[in-house]
C-alpha cells in the first residue's frame, strides 16, 4: 500500500506464488486474494490473515444439500414452470476445450459484505464458488458447461450473473447464492461478433449493465437492462470506438446512478441515468394516452385509453433496425398531427416521427403506426434529454451543459442556436416543455431556467429549487411541480410532501404515490392535498387517461393495474354537467356508484334550466326512476364530495332550497313529463315522483285511471306491480281502501296475492253502511282517527254517531279536531269543550281548562279551575259574566287573597284588597308583608303611617343590620378558608412524596365531572373502575352534594367554598339588593328615622366594597380553564407539567360560570343626606 506520503509504496503482506485477484468487501474491512495456486486468502484490513481455503477441493461447501429420499428430480414440484418442466430438455452447452478456456479469476462482493464469490477455472470448466466474510466456502454452483469470466453479484443479493455460451445462443445466466441457476438473460448478439467482458449491477439493483467488445470493428458496448413482470428490457446502449478500461457505478447515494466510464485513450466520461416514462401529454379527449417502452431494437406501445394490457405485452411494437435509445412525443401539437404523435432515436441518433393509427370503436385499439417524412440524422454526439416542443421544432441537450435547438424542415434538421447554460462545470439534469414557445432547463445544481423561443430566442434564470430533482412538470398556469426520486415533492420550489415515489400532472389535480397511499393535490386550491386512497404497496404512476379518469399503476412486481379514481371521476362528470352531456354524466355516476344526487346539486340552477334536456337525454325509464328514487335532502357536493367543492358557491335561486329537494324538483318532473307529447312513456317515473313524495294516493289514481282507460293492454297491471316493488303490500291495500273506491281496493288486493279471506268479508261488511258512516269506519280501521271525526260529524242530530264520535275523541285525544268539526253544532261543541275541560283538568292544565270550561258556557268549572290556577283577573271577569252579586265577588276575593300571597304576587294581592274589599288596611299589611314601604306609602293615611308602617319599619331597619352583619362575617368566613385551603395545597404539593398521596386522593374518589381527563400514565389503575360512569342519577345526585359539601378536610373543599361564594356574592351585590337597600333608606328618612337608615347605609356600602375587593383574590387565573371535555383533555395533553395537568383537571369539576368573577354592576343607591 503507498505510505502516509502517498508515493513510497509499503509492503503489508507477501504472495510467493504470485496474485490472481484481489477484492476489496464493500465496508473495506475484509480483502480477498486468490493466489496463483488457486488458494483463497481472506484478510482483515490490518492483512491479518483470516482463512485459506483452496479452490481445487472438491467439497461443495459447509451448507451443503441433503437428500431426505423423496425421489428424482422430474417428479418433484416445479412450482410456475408446471408439469411441462419434467419434459423439458436442458439447454445442450457447446463443448469446449479446457485448454482454451479463460484461466482468469473474478472476485465479486455482496453488497451487504456478507459473502463473496470466487469465479475460476475448474476441472470441469469455468464455475464458481460463494464465501463468507471470514473466507468459509458455503457453496459451489452447478456444473454447467460455457460460462465465461465476467461475473457479478447483485446487490440485493438475489442473484449471481455470469455469461454462459450455449448451443443457439447467448446469453448472462443468473445463479442463486446457492450455485443453483435461475433464468437467462438473452443478448442480442453472438459469440462470435461480441464478447462479454464485464457485468456491473447499479447500486439499487435496478440496472444491470452488461459491457461487450466487438473483435470485428474493435469497439466497446454497453447494454443497459431492466426486469419488468419477468422479463428483461434494454433499455440503452452506448457504443466507443475505443476500448473501456473500467466501468463503475457512482457509490454515493447523492448522485443517483451516475456512471464512471474510462477509456483506452485516456477519456473519461460521467453520465447520470434515470427513469422515466415515456407517454403523451395531451389534455384532450383525442390523446389516447400513448406509452412507450423502449426494449432494445424495439418500442411496445400501449393507449391505455382503450386497453390495459400488462407488460411486457403491448398494443404495438414498432421495430427498428438499430437500438432504441430514446423516444419522445410531440409536447404543444398543431394541425394535422396531435399528442399521440412520437419520435424514436437510434444508437447512431438518427430521428424517426411517426403518427400512430387506431381503430375506430366502442374500444379503440392501437393498429399501426404511419411514418412522417421526417427521418432525420443528427450524426454523432453525445444527445440527451430530447424535446419534441411542437411540430417544428425540437431541442436537445447536447453534452454536459449545452442546449441545442433546430428547426424540422422539409426531410432535415436546420440548428438555430446552441446555447450554453449556467457554467462550465453544470450538467443538465432535465428539460420540461412549458408551453409552445418556451421550455424549462434543470441543473444539477437545482437552479433552472426558462428559455422563451417567442420573439426571437431568450433564457433567463427561473427557480432555485432546494436540491436537483429529477422530474419536472409545469402547469398550464405556470406552476412547477418537481420531484427527487423517492423523496420530496415541491411546488414552485416548496416542498409540499415527502416520500413520493412518482407523480403524474392532469389538468386539475397533481396526483403523487407513496409507499401505499394515492393523493390528490387541488392545483387550483392552493396545493392542498384533497383525497387519497390505499394503493397496493411500491405502486407507482405509469398515465392517467385524460377525459376518462382511468388511472394506471405499475407494481413492484411489473405487472399493471388499473382504477378510477373518485376524484377523478367526480372532475370528469361536472365537465360533463357543465357542458349539458347528462347522458354521459349519469352512465358515470351509476356505473361508479356515485350518488345521483350530484346531477342536481353540481349546478341547481343549471339541471333546473335544462330539465326538459335531462328528459330527453335519460331515455331509459329505469334510469329516471333510479335518479328520482335516490333523491335527498342534502347537498351532496358539500357533504359526501366536499373535496372535489372547496371553495364553491351556489347563487340563490328562488323557489328552490336544498331543504325542500325532493318535493320541488318532483313537482317540476311530474309538470314536465305532463307536457311532454308522449307521456305515457313517463307512468313509471311519474309513480316515483309520487311514491318519493309519500303521495300514495296519487300514484294509486294515475294507475287506476291507466286501468279505467284501457289504452294500452297490461300497462296498469304492470305499473302496479312496480309499485309494489317501492310499497309494502299491506301499505298499498289500506292506502287503496283509504281512498273509498272498492274497485281500486279489490285490482290491489287481487294483484298484490294477498288471501282473499282476508279481506273480502271486511269489505262485504262495509258496504252495507251508508257512505259516510262506511269512510268512517274506514277510517277507524286506518287508524285516521282525525278524517274519521271529520267524517261522522255530518250527522248532525244523530246522538248514537255523536256519542260514538264523543267517545273516539276522549280515547285518542282528538278534541281540537272535534271542536272543529262540531263548530257548527251548538250543542255538541259544548259537550265536546266540556269534556275537554275535564281532560285538561285533570293534567293540571287550569288555565286552558278554564278556558275550555267558558265555551261550554260551564263558568262555575271555568271560576273554579282560574283560582286553581291563581288567575285573579279571569276569576273577576268570569264571575262578573256569570252575574255574581257584590257579595259573592268579596268572597272570591277574600279566598283568592292568600294564594295570590303565597306565589308571590304582594301587588297584585294589594290591589285586591283595596279595590275589591276596600280595605286599606290590609292592603297595606300585605305590602308591607313584602317590605314594600315605599308602595305601603302610597296607600296609607296618616293613622296607618303611625300605626302600622313606622313600627314595622323599625322593627325591620333592625332585622336588616343584623342580616348585613351576617353576611359579612359568613362572606369573611368562606373568603378566609378558602385562602386557606390553597396555601394548604400548595403547602403539600411542595413537600417530598406528594405525589403519592395525592394518587391515593384521586384513587378513591369519583367526583371528577365528565369533562375532567387523567392523563398521567400514574392514573391508569383507575381504567378498572370506568364502569361507575353509568351511576344512578340518584347516586350522581348524591356525588354533587359531596362535592359541593363545606365541611373541612373535604378534597374539593374549595370547590365548594367557590360556589358558596359565587351565590353570596350575587345575592349581596345584585341590583335587586341596591334597589331594595335605597328604597328602604328612603322610607326611612321620610319617617324621621335618619340614624337607622345613615346605619344601614354605611353597613352595606362597606359590604359592597369589601365584597368587590375580594373578588380577585377568589378567581384566581389558574381557574379559567376550558369548558368542554375535547378541551380539557387536549389542555391536559399539552401541557407537560404535571402539577399544571391536575389543576386543570380539578377546575374542570367548577361549573363554567363559576370559573369567572362575577359581573358586578353598581347602580346609584346611596343618598347624600346619608353620608
């Protein structure tokens, strides 16, 4: 190895015999030699020796196979090759002599340095044998005759590659780790034109090259493969005319599969490979959304609009006589040629258009493909990155960073310009049509440009996207979405998701893959993803046919699938709905099932315009009776498609709301279908419209007048039957026996196979009544008991009818329809009012009693059930009307004063008394029983004043102070504890081991509310005990006493102190307390009693201001915390304190207006004098 110096070589180890190979392990701490003896020597990276194994033992290896005696191979299981494999004859090898074989050994690492294997001459011809790190042989491979020395290990580890010459071909054999072969992979070429002199897998295992030399021409080849679905694709080929030294995948992730290529004079040449897929771009319904898959001299094409045919299969294959290299399509098509027009580009760069031809059909198939007079040779060159922009012109990377345009003229290429972009040292990474005049040009770097070929030829620079990504696709609007392989997906330079494995741009939507999901990215709506769907996992995007929503996917595996999107389909119909194409929307909308509601809700005010259009476009029958059956009351595009909706509008139309849907449009379908010439084709429909809007009645009569009318023969009996398919038999019967025709009744009953035991004798018995008498009971076995009111009220002195109707009435509750009905009828709308008094009475319903009581002219009832019900006013009225004489109004009065007392009403009472007893005295009693001194006042004279005010109002001015004293000291006492109590909290939250003790609070109480969370992990024992969430409201009642019980050592002491508080502080500082303090202080100074009335005053301001200073020191901040369970647990979620988390939770059990100091509003209650 050279020295620190890098010039003196230092000798480590020594090999008498001489090296044959030697090989680094990919982590460079294992070396293997083989010496010229054929000895295998494995070192560490000191060159310590490991092992020495030599490979001319013939021993398979330590994981040698076993026989268990299950017989030959041919009768063993050949898995997917089937029976046909015991038949099968090998391939036959050429037979040759060993002394002309190639005696070189080949040493190739597993990726993960795990094993190495050992390519060599044997006894039997070329094989080789597979090692462990520490150079343990596991493994020898089969005998197989015409292996040659190129060998390589892919790095996934699945397979060995070697070439192997056959009989007929040849081709690079894939062995297993086990020296077991697995498949070929068939070159293009013979033995004796090209040989194979190296395999050389990319670091992702995705590529292999296979690199050959012509003896004939004396050049060099590389054969770039790839597996699809089992099959091996050529993908490039590059040809030198010198010979190549060394071929080396880049081993930095960062640089993708670049590729180091060295030449025998000295050129070095570094290119970078992606993949990408070749399809058209056209946005219209004529782009057949055309693949193109390059498989050596050969393109397959596929249109995915017409079929979905799996690789490596395809519609067409169109054949070249040199290797593809690349192909293109037409990017910004003119007349006559369109987006399904390609080119192909041969190994010697020569351009090739052609306009592909489909056949016409329900499914159009690829038939042919038409070359366009534009063969056209670019000579050599190193080209890439091709753009077919529009008809005329076509630009192409030329090199590392030069572009290239030339102008398509009659049969040859005229260069315009060649440009070089950025630096010497950049290196285009990709070139993206923008438009018809312009192109975007990526660097490796990041950076891009826009070159504009409008006014004359212009680049400028353009986005600065964070890292080089290697797919690009601009928007017709100008947006740039870009993407680096298998990672980061950005709009305009900003990243908007991450693990993206491929994307695809339709005219609405970005669609973009990840490992198994499928998303939606609304272009329009600020890249917002909008829907997604679980997609089979590795699943990347191949096309998304435009105008049809079929999206195709490729699987890992190869093979194709193929779906339709929801929101796809969904952008797809509302083109069709905008551009009035019903029929296609609704064959969409049911094949997808898709809710037909959308048909309407897209654009109401549009399907209301075109109604008549949407009936003649839907001409099956079933169809309308499917979309009028799926009617509903709601907006689907709002609730069930809100997606495909962000953002909309829908104008207000008059007469229509979404609320009332389904009643206005069949409304407006049973009008149109009545104006149609031929709408008898519309029975069906128009049965629907009826069913749909619960008018079965209706839909009944237009089959019965079908039936009556006899135009068309069976057209009754069948739209009845379709009836019945939306109607429950026994529902359509009484609905028919509802509408009193018999004959209707019997054509349902008949037609419907019910018994007719069933109902023959029923009907029998009915017609024996007189007509109304017969609806009546109809109606009663209808259970319409309010039609059947209706109907036996026509009797109208009939007693026997009026009492069966009297007796239905108090049965089923029917008094306001029988009032109604018995208007007319003094008589019997008295006895009905009367017998709904009695009913309402005896629901403690007083006041509508009464009032019921007073139409039967009942006024005794209707006096009695106004004073149960303390209505003073009615009880006067009514007895005036009753003529009471003035005597039997003073006793009415007399007994109707201590209940209007008891329910609170002093004034009223008050008022009684004065005017209806006249009596003074007591009517001030009562006012003064209420402390109503200022109204006591107004209504004494000189002798009450003295008598009766001035000694009640002392004996109260006392009562008041000691009361205002009271409330002081329980305010000071409750104020006090409660101060107390927190600084006792706080106290033992600060000592050591409170945590446990506080645990052991919470294990044993249930009080927290439901809006209270534990979300400490500590808590989680208490998950055992959930079920005494489902309580007794008794017991939940008997929990809040506790909770809000005052006594001391109580764990929710203070919540109780601060609802003890919050009720004090409202009764002492309200309104109705100041008012009530001046009115009294008032009274007071009037009668001479200043020092009493300045006593109360100056107590009860002080208790104001103490109260109102008070409050802030009670409503703490810590106590405003979140009212709703969702909040609290999120809060508690949040907040990564503990002692915060069990605060929030134990305020969550204060009622939430209790959280908040109360609203105190001072009024003006304090007098001057009294100051």
């Amino acid at each position: 190895k050279l020295g620190d110096g890098g010039r003196e070589p230092e000798e480590v180890t020594f090999c008498g015999g001489g090296l044959e190979a030697m090989g680094w392990s990919p982590e460079q701490e294992v070396v293997v030699f083989v010496d010229c003896t054929l000895n295998v020597v494995t070192m560490n990276s000191a060159y310590d020796p490991i092992n020495e194994v030599s490979l001319q033992e013939d021993t398979f290896g330590d994981r040698e196979f076993m026989s268990v005696g299950w017989g030959k191979k041919e009768t063993q299981f050949h898995g997917s090759e089937g029976k046909g494999a015991r038949t099968k004859k090998k391939e036959e090898p050429v037979e040759v002599d060993l002394g002309s074989l190639d005696r070189r050994v080949k040493i190739s690492w597993r990726e993960d340095g795990e094993l190495f294997v050992v390519g060599f001459l044997g006894p039997y011809g070329r094989a080789f044998k597979v090692f462990s790190k520490e150079g343990a042989l596991q493994f020898t491979s089969e005998k197989c005759c015409g292996l040659e020395v190129a060998l390589g290990w892919r790095p996934s580890g699945l397979w060995i590659a070697t070439p192997q010459v056959l009989k007929d071909k040849y081709v690079v054999a894939l062995f297993e780790k086990n020296g077991l072969k697995h498949r070929e992979i068939e070159l293009p070429f013979n033995r004796a034109e090209e040989v194979v002199e190296g395999l050389h897998w990319s670091n992702d295992s995705e590529v292999l090259i296979v690199r050959t030399f012509k003896t004939s021409s004396v050049k060099s080849c590389l054969y770039f493969y790839t597996i699809g679905n089992y099959h091996w694709y050529v993908k490039q080929f590059l040809e030198f005319d010198k010979r190549i030294l060394g071929v080396q995948w880049d081993a930095k992730y960062s640089e993708g599969r670049t590729l180091h290529v060295l030449l025998e004079n000295g050129q070095y040449e570094v290119s970078r490979w992606d993949f990408a897929v070749d399809h058209s771009t056209g946005q219209a319904r004529s782009d057949e959304s055309l693949v193109a898959v390059i498989d050596g001299s050969q393109v397959l094409l596929t249109n995915f609009r017409g079929v979905v045919v799996p690789p490596p299969m395809c519609g067409f294959t169109l054949k070249s006589d040199r290797q593809v290299n690349g192909v293109g399509f037409l990017r910004n098509p003119e007349a006559p040629w369109d987006s399904n027009c390609f080119f192909v580009v041969d190994s010697t760069n020569k351009i090739t258009f052609y306009q592909p031809e489909f056949t016409e059909g329900t499914v159009r198939r690829l038939a042919g493909v038409k070359t366009l007079p534009k063969d056209l040779e670019l000579g050599p060159g190193t080209f890439s990155h091709w753009l077919w922009l529009r008809n005329d012109l076509l630009i192409v990377a030329d090199g590392s960073n030069f572009v290239k345009i030339f102008k398509i003229a009659e049969g040859k290429l005229e260069l315009q310009l060649s440009l070089e972009i950025g630096s010497p040292g950049d290196r285009i990474g990709c070139i993206e049509s923008v438009s018809g005049n312009a192109a975007l040009i990526e660097l490796l770097t990041g950076q891009t440009f826009k070159l504009t070929l409008e006014r004359g030829i212009g680049l400028e620079e353009s986005t600065k996207l964070p890292e080089f990504c290697e797919q690009l696709r601009v928007h017709p609007t100008g947006k740039v979405y870009s993407l680096r392989n298998r990672q980061n997906l950005y709009a305009n330079g900003l990243k908007i998701a991450s693990d993206v494995t491929s994307i695809f741009l339709t005219e609405c939507y970005l669609l973009f893959t990840t490992i198994a999901e499928l998303k939606f990215v609304d272009v329009a709506n600020g890249d917002a993803i909008v829907g997604d769907r679980r997609v089979e996992r590795g699943s990347k995007l191949v096309a998304v046919v435009p105008k049809a929503a079929r999206t195709v996917f490729q699987l890992p595996r190869g093979n194709l699938e193929a779906i339709t999107p929801r929101v796809l389909t969904l952008c797809l119909v509302a083109e069709h709905l905008d551009g009035l194409e019903y029929h296609k929307a609704f064959d969409i909308l049911r094949k997808e099932r898709i809710n037909l509601n959308l048909m309407v809700d897209h654009n109401p005010g549009l399907f209301l315009e075109n109604l008549d259009r949407f009936l003649k476009e839907i001409a099956n029958v079933n169809w309308l009776n499917l979309f009028i059956s799926d009617l509903q009351n709601q907006d689907v595009c709002r609730e069930m498609y809100g997606s495909n909706y962000a953002g909309r509008e829908v104008p207000a139309i008059d007469g229509y709301s979404v609320e009332t849907k389904i009643e206005q449009l069949c409304d407006r379908f049973l009008s149109a279908m009545n104006k149609a010439e031929s709408n008898e084709r519309y029975i069906l429909p128009k049965i629907t419209c009826y069913v749909k809007k619960g008018l079965l009645e209706q839909a009944l009569q237009v089959i019965w007048d079908l039936k009556k009318s006899q135009r068309q023969e069976g057209a009754a009996e069948e739209a009845l039957k379709y009836l019945l398919y939306l109607v429950e038999v026994n529902d359509l019967y009484n609905v028919a026996l509802g509408m009193y025709d018999f004959g209707l009744v019997l054509f349902v009953a008949t037609k419907s196979q019910k018994d007719p035991k069933e109902y023959l004798p029923f009907l029998n018995e009915l017609k024996r009544f007189d007509e109304d008498y017969r609806k009546f009971r109809i109606d009663c076995h209808l259970k319409r008991f309010e039609k059947a009111i209706e109907n036996i009220s026509r009797y109208a002195d009939d007693e026997p009818k009026f009492q069966e109707a009297l007796q239905l009435t108090i049965k089923h509750g029917l008094y306001p329809k029988a009032i109604v009905a018995y208007r007319s009828h003094a008589a019997y709308y008295q006895r009905i009012c009367a017998s709904y008094g009695d009913h309402l009475r005896q629901n403690a319903k007083q006041t509508d009693a009464s009032l019921m009581y007073e139409k039967a002219g009942d006024y005794a009832q209707a006096i009695a059930s106004a004073r149960n019900a303390v209505d003073w006013g009615r009880c006067l009225r009514l007895a005036r009307l009753a003529g009471h004489a003035e005597d039997e109004l003073r006793r009415l009065v007399q007994a109707l004063l201590p209940a209007v007392q008891e329910a609170g009403e002093y004034r009223a009472a008050a008022r009684l008394a004065k005017d209806s007893l006249k009596n003074d005295r007591q009517a001030v009693e009562i006012l003064l029983k209420d402390h109503l001194f200022e109204e006591a006042l107004l209504e004494a004279d000189g002798d009450l004043v003295d008598n009766v005010i001035r000694p009640n109002l002392d004996e109260y001015l006392q009562t008041l102070t000691q009361k205002l004293q009271a409330e002081k000291e329980e305010f000071l006492k409750h104020k006090d504890r409660l101060l107390a109590v927190r600084v006792e909290k706080e106290r033992k939250k600060a000592e050591p081991h409170h945590d446990e003790e506080d645990g052991r609070d919470v294990e044993d109480c249930d009080l927290y509310s439901d809006v209270s969370t534990v979300a400490s992990s500590r808590h989680t024992s208490s998950s055992g005990r959930s079920g005494k969430s489902h309580r007794s409201s008794k017991n939940r009642r008997k929990h809040e006493r506790k909770l809000l019980s005052l006594k001391q050592g109580n764990p929710f002491e203070d919540i109780a102190l601060v609802d003890a508080l919050h009720a004090l502080v409202l009764r002492i500082c309200g309104p109705d307390r100041q008012h009530h303090i001046r009115s009294v202080c008032k009274v007071a100074i009037e009668l001479d009693r200043l020092g009493e009335a300045k006593a109360v005053q100056r107590d009860y301001g002080a208790l104001f201001g103490l109260v109102r200073y008070s409050l802030d020191a009670i409503w703490i901040p810590e106590m405003v915390v979140p009212g709703s369970g969702q909040d609290v647990e999120a809060t508690a979620q949040l907040t990564g304190d503990l002692t915060q988390v069990q605060n929030v939770q134990h305020y969550a059990m204060i009622k939430p207006h209790q959280r908040y100091k109360p609203d105190i509003q001072s009024i003006s209650w304090q007098f001057e004098v009294l100051k």
